[in-house]
C-alpha cells in the first residue's frame, strides 16, 4: 500500500516523467511468458498473466506512446548504429500455445513487432510440459495428503504416502513427483503418469490437455507466427544451460536451431537473438554463443540498457500479474533504474552501520553489488 501511494506521488509530481528524459537514450526490453486461458484464478505470477492483463499492458504502452521497435533495431541502437530515443522492444519467452492463442492479436492489432524465443523439445511431438502441469495438479489439490502405492510408477518414490498440507509439504512432493516422471522417458508414460496422478488428486485433467494449456506451439504455429512478422528466436532445444558446458550448450542451440529452421525454413543464420533459460547465465557461455553466431542474448536482471552494454547481458523488465500498472509504469519509465544507484549506497550505508568493528589488522569485506529493485 505504502509503495504504491509513494509511487503515485512520484507520478503526480513529475518525477516518472523526468526520469523518462533522463533515460530516453536507454534501451526497454519487456519480458513476457505466457497467458493463462483457464477461467481461474491465474497460475504462475511471472510465467502467465490473463489475457486481459496483458491486452491492458499493451494499450497503455501504446499510450505512454512509447516507440516499440524489433529486437535488431534495438540491437542496432545499444551497439551505436543508430541513436536510441524512448524505445521499446518486446520479448516473449518458451513459445507457449497461449501466447499464440491470445498474446499475438493484441499485439498486431497495436501492430507491436514482438521476438519470441522458443525452446523446441515439447514442440514436435506436442506433449504438455510435464513439470508445470505436475506442478499445478499438486497446488491445486485440496487433499492434505495423497497414497500413491495403486500405481505402478510409485515404486520410484521413497514414499508412496505424500503429505500435502504445509506449502513446504507439496514443495517437496512435487519434486519427488517431477523426478519420477523425468525417469519414464516418452512422454505417453509420463502422460499416462500425470493421469493418474490428476485421479489421485482429484483435480481434473482433461480440460488442461484439450485446451493446450501447458503447451507450446506447434510447427504449423510457429510457422505461422513467422509468416505474420513476428521474430522467432532461439532459447535451446530442452530449457537448459546444460550446466555451462560447452559441447553440452552448443548441442542445446544447435538442436534448436536446427528445429526452428526447419520449421521456419529459413537458413539457420536468421536464428541469432537468444535468451537465456530460467535466467540462468555465466560469461562462460559467451564464448559459446559468439562461436555460434548470436549476436545478443537475454537476461531477466532487471534494468534498462544504456548504448554500450554487452550484447550478452541484455537487462529486461519482467512483468507479471502481480505487477500493478503503477509499478510497470514507472520501470518503464527508468524511475527505478534512477533510484537503484542511491538504493544500492543507503544499503552499503545500513550494512556499515550494523556490522562488527573490523578488526584492525584485515581490510573490511566488500559490500555486495547488487542494486536491483
């Protein structure tokens, strides 16, 4: 309540304004998932946001009257080939069905070109992502526990008797569950799996399956969104770093590059923006990605991103159900961005103040760095 009256001040009193000319020369990246199309309350803050929280997002964007650019116009831009001026580009991450289904009419009808990354192992042989609908089974359970032993997949649990009452409770039991289903290997097993375990938990099923709700799209999707002006880019074939390695990491971009070309069939150098899944990242892997040909690379580090900055660290401001327009408002606007610098030097002050007098014979630790709203 309190940050959102100061923050209404801050409106009021020109200072999003004043921060929006301070940082007009600065890069805004926006950071989307999916949407969520069930007629609930929604799933996953920052990965789906109802379709009408987007569409209100997307229209006051539109007018704030921020310029929303492709992603290598933006590129352009922060490598100082052409002057950045109030600019905005839009990322969607993974490649979700809903974000095919409802995320992409608002965009053309504001006619907002968008890059959407799509990670490629779910695509061909359209299976849901079974972590997340596993995930959303068990939250959504209103039974306090669940006895698994009738199925023949619980010979892999330590336990068949798991106890869901305390958030702590189904935490745990979804990663249990998560890494039986990973051990069953084709995805009809694992199908088979989550209908049993959607039984069990008496939480139905079919509607999630018939509606693609944790899907991603299909090849004839993808190729359509291609056709219609939107940027499909890399975010590796089955969601991961492969732990930084680099023949593991090469083998995830090559592989989805692979995929996205065929689908797309266009030459595998078009595919050359990437994101970095689950915001995982390491400047271990840029020699990788330099080495492959991507010319820049997504995080989810909040910020705006000023000429100069290294095309592998691109900063994005994620958004999310939770974020009230007050709030994304003044992200946009580089209010935040503005306030993280004196925000970092309080705390650097407040650390000082509580810690122990050094000892006289050792340097003071430094203070960490981290200036991030």
């Amino acid at each position: 309540m309190w940050k959102l009256l100061v923050l209404q001040m801050m409106q009021v009193s020109g200072a999003f304004a004043l921060a929006r000319r301070l940082t007009r020369r600065r890069v805004r990246v926006l950071c989307y998932h999916g949407a969520w199309l069930r007629n609930e309350d929604q799933f996953g803050d920052k990965l789906f946001m109802r379709p009408e929280t987007f569409a209100a997002r997307m229209e006051l964007l539109a007018r704030l009257g921020y310029r929303v650019v492709p992603l290598d116009e933006a590129m352009d831009m922060l490598e100082g080939r052409r002057p950045p001026e109030e600019v905005v580009a839009i990322t969607i991450d993974d490649g979700w069905y809903s974000t095919y289904a409802a995320m992409l009419p608002v965009l053309e009808r504001h006619r907002f070109p968008a890059t959407i990354y799509v990670t490629t192992s779910h695509v061909r042989g359209q299976s849901p992502v079974f972590n997340l609908l596993i995930q959303y089974l068990v939250k959504r359970s209103a039974l306090p526990e669940i006895d698994l032993s009738a199925f023949s997949w619980a010979r892999y649990l330590v336990a068949p008797r798991l106890r869901l009452a305390q958030a702590g409770e189904r935490l745990s039991a979804i990663a249990a569950l998560n890494e039986v289903n990973d051990r069953l290997g084709d995805p009809a097993t694992r199908l088979a799996m989550a209908r049993d375990l959607a039984t069990g938990l008496r939480v139905p099923i079919d509607e999630l399956l018939e509606r693609r709700i944790f899907h991603m799209m299909s090849p004839g999707e993808i190729r359509d969104a291609g056709t219609r002006g939107f940027d499909i880019q890399l975010h590796t074939h089955r969601h991961t770093m492969g732990d930084f390695q680099s023949e593991l990491l090469s083998r995830e971009i090559l592989e989805n590059r692979e995929v996205l070309a065929d689908i797309l069939e266009c030459p595998p150098g078009h595919l050359r923006h990437f994101c970095y899944p689950s915001g995982r990242t390491d400047p271990a892997a840029w020699p990788v990605l330099d080495r492959l040909g991507v010319v820049s690379a997504t995080t989810i580090e909040f910020g705006l991103n000023p000429p100069g900055i290294g095309r592998f660290a691109i900063r994005r401001v994620l958004d999310g159900e939770s974020l009230s327009p007050l709030e994304f408002e003044a992200m946009l606007s580089g209010f935040y961005d503005l306030m993280a610098g004196p925000r970092a030097w309080l705390g650097r002050i407040r650390r000082r103040l509580h810690r122990q007098p050094a000892d006289p014979g050792s340097p003071l630790r430094a203070p960490d760095g981290r200036t991030n709203p």
